[in-house]
C-alpha cells in the first residue's frame, strides 16, 4: 500500500474516459487500497482511480464519521460504477476536490442515485443513495467521464477560492486552470 500523488488540473488523465476493470483480485485490491491511503492522506471523502493517474472505472467514498449522515463511516468500493437510477429532484450543495485546490463550488446534482458496479474482487453490488453519499457518488463517477465539479458549476459565480473565502471570483474573471 502506498500514498500515490493526486493529479491536478491540467493533468490529461483527468480528462479522458476511464477504461473498465476486465480482471478482478489482488492488483484491483491493491489499487483501492492505494487509493484509499491517498484518499485519507489528502483528507478527502472519496477518489477516482484517474485522479492518481491510473486510467480504470475505480472508485472509492468513505463517509465521515463525525455527522449525523445515517452513512457516517461506510466505505464504498467500486469497479465500473454506474448510476442506474437519479431522482428528478436536484439540490444544490458545495463541493470540492482533490485534483482541484483551492476551489469550492456550488453544484446542483440529483438528491437520490442508485448505483451499480463491483466490488474489487469482482461481487455484483446495487447501492442507494441519498444526500451526501448520493453528491459523492456522482462526483467521482464524473471523474470517470474526465468531468470535474468545475464543468458542472452553472457559472463563474458559483466557485470560490478556499484560500480567500471572502473572495469570489468576478464575472468574466479567468479561472485558474
């Protein structure tokens, strides 16, 4: 197991379509658990496998344990994630990420998913997902596709820099990637 650097902006993996997991077992294991390592490293909540550089449908959520979420501590592991079913209804909530420092957005995403995919050594799993989990689910399954939170933000408006967070950033304004 190893903490492997986490990909930023600008960095070409992040934007291509990630390829399936074909073989299951000790090297997909290993990966998650490198990407879990990365993960709490950087104090993250979930991670891609592109967001380390490793181009396969590979993701990894684990929820805080400190809220009232009725998911706090679960982890979830999964190989070719797929939403399967989102809700109509949207709520707009703040994200962040890994591979892109410093920003927070306001994203709209669908409240409720249910996601199929399977687990590192190959088991069939079907997860529900509500609030937090579901935001989760979505934004790592975008990394997937090499689309990130920014391309999902309705407007400039919508993202802040964490390192002035009384600052936004103007209309118009280049961004910082």
């Amino acid at each position: 197991m190893a903490v492997r650097e986490i990909m930023t902006v600008g960095a070409p993996v992040l934007r291509q379509k990630a390829k399936r997991v074909t073989a299951y077992g000790d090297t997909t294991e290993r990966l998650v658990q490198d990407m879990l390592e990365s993960m709490r490293a950087a104090n993250g909540l979930g991670l891609a496998a592109p967001q380390i550089g490793v181009p396969l449908r590979v993701i990894v959520i684990e929820m805080p344990e400190d809220n009232d979420d009725p998911n706090a501590g679960e982890r979830y592991t999964l190989c070719n994630p797929q939403i399967v079913k989102a809700s109509k209804d949207q709520e707009e909530g703040q994200e962040g990420c890994l591979s892109v420092p410093e920003i927070v957005g306001e994203v709209r995403r669908s409240s409720a998913v249910t996601v199929k995919g399977r687990t590192p050594k190959g088991k069939r799993v079907r997860v529900k997902a509500s609030g937090l989990l579901a935001r989760a689910f979505q934004h790592e399954i975008d990394h997937l596709d090499g689309i990130l939170f920014i391309d999902r933000a309705e407007s400039p408006e919508k993202l802040h820099r964490v390192t002035a967070p009384d600052e936004d950033l103007e209309e118009g304004a280049a961004l910082p990637w």
